[in-house]
C-alpha cells in the first residue's frame, strides 16, 4: 500500500496552465485556427492528459505526486538526468515544427491515406498511455527505484504485453501525431525520439535486473521491450 499524497494548489494551477499551453502553442504555431487535424491532435492531447490526471487524482494520488517529482531527486539515476533533458528538448522541437510545417509547408505531396493511419496510431497510443497508468503504480517520470514507496515488480495488464507500454504509447504518438499533420520532418524527430526511448529502456532495464531478482524470469516470460514482434 502506498503513501497518500496531494497535490498542492500550486500543482494544480501548474497542471491547468500546462494542458492548456501545448494545444494552444500548436494551433498558434500552424497560424490556422480552423486546422481540422490541428484541432484533432489538440482534442486528443487535452482528452488523454485530462483522464489520466483525473483518474490518477481520485484513485492514486501518490503516483500523481510522483508525476510532479523534480528531475535529479529521489535517487535518479546520473545518466537519466541527461537523457531526460535531451528527450524533453526534442519534445519541445517536435511541438514546434509540426505546426510550423503546415505554416510554412515544407512537406509537399503527403499522401491522404496516412492521416487516417495516424488518427489509428493515437487511438492506440491512448490505450497503452493510460493502461500503463493504471496498471503500474510506480510508473515514475524519472529512472529510479521508488524505495520509499516499496516499489515491487509490475507483470500483469499491459505490462503483461510488452515490458515498456508507456514507451509504446509513446512511440505511436510520436509517429503517429506527424502522420495525423502531414508532417515529414515530424516523423524524422518523433523517430530519433523513440531511439532515445529504446536507449532509454536498456539503461531501465539494467537498473531493474540489479534491483529485482526476478525481473530476469520476466524478461523470459515478456520477450519485447515496446515495439511488439520485433524488439
């Protein structure tokens, strides 16, 4: 059982003003109000951060609270400090440039058919995204062990499926978002973000297999880190 925390009402104004920034940065950016897969990704990017805070406030409140713990605390390991720092400022670069891409359309000729592949890719993205959380309450934003929290080895729900679904989640919103927008260089920067998210995982999982003894049986039992059938 894990230690109830709140969030304070900092938190919160914090968490209102950063669902609101990122859907409001992408459709400044795209210099049209009226961009039909704009206001896709924006909807789908306020719905799914919206549920997940929601439901993390009502029924797991100390994993939200870990959520909000500050890079380089709680025994973080070295390597991670940087590594989230680079995947943080290609986040932001990908936010920019996507819009900026229909601004400016720098890519040409897209084919039609990939938005609907892309509206799919979220759709997916949603349900590992949430599961994860759901199903893992040490799902924290940073690599370390929780041993405040007792933090035990999670198998079952979609952690059953592949040993990393956030990473999964994320990769098909990386992917995906840019598919959705029509934009060539987005993909570009979404895949060198899920390289740094399989870089990521190795590092993750060398932590996990020094920290749990039977991690290495659940590595047997669940052979993909996140990219199903193939790694």
């Amino acid at each position: 059982m894990t230690t109830e925390k709140k969030l304070t009402a900092g938190q919160i104004v914090f968490s209102v003003i950063y669902l609101l920034f990122w859907p409001a940065l992408f459709l400044f950016l795209s210099g049209d109000w009226s961009w039909t897969e704009g206001w896709i990704f924006s909807i789908w990017f306020l719905a799914i951060t919206i549920a997940v805070t929601i439901y993390l406030y009502r029924k797991d409140p100390s994993l939200l609270a870990e959520r909000y713990r500050k890079p380089g605390t709680g025994n973080q390991k070295p390597w991670d400090k940087a590594m989230l720092i680079i995947i943080m400022v290609l986040f932001l670069l990908w936010m920019v440039v996507i819009p900026l891409d229909k601004r400016l359309g720098w890519t040409v000729q897209y084919p039609a058919a990939l938005k609907y592949v892309g509206i799919i890719m979220l759709l997916l993205s949603s349900f590992f995204l949430f599961r994860a959380f759901t199903d893992n309450t040490f799902l924290s934003p940073l690599v370390r062990v929780q041993t405040e929290r007792k933090q035990q080895l999670v198998t079952t729900g979609v952690y059953g499926f592949v040993r990393h679904p956030m990473y999964l989640g994320a990769l098909f919103m990386f992917l995906g978002t840019p598919l959705l927008t029509g934009s060539s260089i987005g993909v570009g920067i979404g895949l060198l973000m899920v390289l740094l998210l399989a870089v990521r995982a190795l590092g993750e999982e060398k932590m996990l297999m020094e920290e749990f003894q039977d991690y290495a049986a659940y590595k047997q039992k669940v052979r993909y880190r996140f990219i199903p059938f193939l790694w």
